[in-house]
C-alpha cells in the first residue's frame, strides 16, 4: 500500500473522529490505527470493508478507476452545467423570478468562492460517490447571503424523537442544526435511514476487481511484459548467490525498456514460466466486463463511458433523452426538492416559487429534427415566433408574438363565419 493512500485513509479517519467525538472512544477503544496499519481488517469500523482481491476501497478508489471517474464526471458535470432558475407560477404561465433575493444565488453564484456549476458539481460528485450531499445556508436575518457545500464526513445525522438533526463538527467544535438550517440531500437509500447508501461501500468488490485489474496490468508490462517465472538451478545456493543471481537477472531483464531482450542465465541456471499469459487469464475481457459492471452501478450508457462495442445507432436526441430520464432525472428531482423544501419558506412555496434546472438544452437535437418541432408547435397554436426564436438564440421580432392556428382545425362554425360563409352554405 503506497505512502499516498495510507495518509488518504488517515485523513479518513481523522475526519471520523472529528465527527464522532462522543463515540469514538467507545467505539474504538482498544483498537490502534496508524499510517503503517495497511490490513483489511482495520478499516472496517469505518465503512471500508475488505474484499475479495484483498483490496481495501474507500470513497476515493471510484475516482482512481477510470470507468467509474468517466460516469462520476459525466453525471456532475452535466448537472452543474444545466441552467437552474427560481421560477414563480403566475396566471399567464410560470416567470423567471429574477427579482426575488435567491434567483442569483441559484442561477449564478451561490457563495463567494463558487459559481452555480462549481456548486451544483460538488453536491453531485458527494451524491455519487458517498451517496448523501450536504449544504449549509448562510443566513443574514431571514435573508438567505449564500449556499456553502459542506463535507458529508464532517456531518452526523441523527433522527431524534422523529426530528432529524444534523451534528457539524467546524473549526473544531461540534455544532447541533436542524433542518433548513442544512439541506440535506439524500442518495438512493433505505426506510428509517436519514443518509442514502454509499455505492463506493455496496459495490467494493467490483470496484475492487477493476482496480485489481487496472494493476495487473500495469504489473505485467512493468516487469517487462512476460509472465512471471522460476529460476532452477543444478545445486544448492548460497544465500549471498541466491540474492546476487536474482539481483543481476532483475537488472538485466525487468522493465519495459529491457523487454523482449535475450535472457542469459549462468551457472546451469533454467528459467520456468509459471504464470498464465494475458489472453489466458482472459485480462482485456475482465477489463470491459468492469467498465459494463460500473456503467451498471451508476446507470450510464455505455457509449458515454466510451465503450463502442456495444454501441447503437441511435440518434443524438434519443440517446440524450436516454440519459436524462433514467440516469439525471433522480438527482435533479432530489436536489430541486431539497432546496425547494429548505430555502423557500412555506409563504414563498404557496406565492408559487419553486426551484427548477432547464434541461431543454439535453434534449436539443439536429437542425432538422428543430426545425420539424417548431413548426408542429407552430401549427397547433402553442408557439409564437418570438418563441422560437428565444429557443434558439435569436433576437425577438416585435411583430412575432401572435400565435397562429390552421382555420380548418376550428369548431365547423366558426370557421365559416371567418371565412364569410355565415350563410349555412358549403
């Protein structure tokens, strides 16, 4: 286990303690943990169970895999870059409330230091990866100054006589709030459970395989590319030749840049493989089959994580809707509720304002494929010009606002009478 890790899964634990400073003693007494302490076992009062390759996965191994990076980055990232409005439901339709205090903390910038993309990305890669995403509002009075994305290690949710509390250890000391004062954003999860289900700590073993994997690989073409062997020799060695002979043949042979080099061996000395090669321990296979085990555990289609094997033809449009609605649509709705529920008071949700991202520019296809839509919105009467025009970026036409219906699409009567036929005659 390398130096980086190990500090990684002190910091880890360092972040448990912080946050249960009540219980960890209890917890933990009798058990010491170092930086040295590598084995599967001792990370599992912390969620880090062992697994079946004997490697030990933490909320950071998703990110070292990169199928599991590519799905992580493409969820949060298309989630903190979709537009989000504070919308308010009026008799003419919904408005865009930009005059209200929240619209620019949610459409622009929530807190000094991020944008909206940057927020909405941190909350995304927290639900993903630990299943659970957490945010503080700041408040000035009853005004709302901004949105800070906080931790989920340093949060302790508790439900306490039906009323959940959330237990925020900062700047060293622990802090009691409740909700509204947190918004809490939750995972897929169980009944009875205030936090969602870490896929990291459900899925270990087959992140574990694909990490596993990932360094066999890099194992074999570091050792220059050949299975591994013995090497046999006629008479009993020395234990001062035993380690000269393994040295020398390392030196000589081990590493890519002395890969495929004659091997010379003294002393009667014959070299066995004893390791099966690539193809027989079916290592490209295990490879792909991982990234469609990932693909499965964040729901991602497989072309987006760049694996063309299985690719469809589809068309753009129906692949993106694809993607929407199975894969973007829980995390949207999860989020939008969550700030709905805690940033809007109970006056604000009954005038009609809600939380909402626009997610009109996914489900944007080819040029054709628009302009066949606008005009079938067209000929039904539910878009004006200027309509369309704002959908693509255009600037508005001042005569452009009249909306237009097919005469021979109205009440039979009427029709005739626009047409000067009020007579009763065809």
């Amino acid at each position: 286990m390398s130096l980086i890790r190990k500090t990684g899964q002190a910091l880890v634990a360092s972040a448990w303690y912080a946050s249960h400073p009540k219980t960890a003693y209890a917890d933990m007494k009798g058990y010491a943990l170092s930086l040295l302490d590598s084995s599967k076992e001792s990370w599992r009062p912390f969620g880090y169970g062992s697994t079946y390759t004997g490697r030990v996965v933490t909320d950071t191994t998703a990110l070292e895999i990169s199928a599991s990076w590519s799905a992580i980055r493409l969820i949060s990232e298309t989630i903190g870059t979709l537009p989000v409005h504070l919308y308010q439901k009026t008799d003419n339709g919904r408005v865009k409330a930009t005059d209200h205090k929240l619209y620019r903390l949610i459409h622009l910038q929530p807190n000094p230091y991020m944008t909206s993309a940057e927020f909405f990305e941190a909350l995304t890669v927290s639900l993903c990866c630990q299943g659970m995403a957490y945010a503080k509002p700041e408040r000035l009075g009853d005004r709302v100054a901004g949105i800070v994305p906080l931790a989920k290690d340093v949060v302790t949710a508790q439900l306490k006589d039906g009323v959940p509390r959330y237990l925020v250890n900062e700047d060293g000391q622990q802090n009691t709030y409740e909700r509204g004062q947190i918004i809490p954003i939750r995972g897929f999860g169980a009944a009875g459970q205030l936090e969602g289900f870490p896929p990291f700590k459900l899925h270990r073993h087959s992140l574990a395989l694909a990490a596993a994997a990932e360094e066999y690989g890099s194992r074999f073409f570091g050792n220059g590319a050949r299975p591994g062997g013995v090497i046999t020799f006629e008479k009993w060695l020395t234990d001062d030749q035993r380690k000269k002979a393994k040295e020398k043949f390392e030196d000589m042979h081990r590493g890519l840049g002395n890969s495929n080099k004659v091997a010379i061996l003294e002393g009667d000395a014959k070299y066995h493989a004893t390791a099966a090669s690539n193809n027989e321990a079916q290592f490209i296979e295990t490879r792909k089959h991982q990234i469609a085990e990932i693909a499965r555990i964040w729901r991602v289609p497989l072309h987006l994580l760049m694996e063309a094997d299985r690719a469809t033809h589809n068309n753009s449009e129906q692949e993106n809707l694809h993607f929407l609605q199975y894969t973007l649509r829980p995390y949207l709705v999860r989020i939008e509720q969550a700030l709905n529920t805690t940033l809007l008071t109970r006056e604000e949700q009954r005038q009609g304002y809600y939380i909402e991202f626009d997610v009109r520019g996914l489900l944007r296809g080819d040029s054709k494929s628009r302009g066949e839509y606008y005009r079938n919105m067209r000929m039904i009467g539910a878009m004006s010009i200027n309509d369309v025009r704002r959908a693509e970026n255009l600037p508005e036409d001042p005569d452009g606002n009249d909306l237009h219906v097919p005469l021979n699409m109205g009440p039979a009567d009427q029709i005739r009478e626009i047409l000067g036929g009020n007579d009763g005659e065809n």
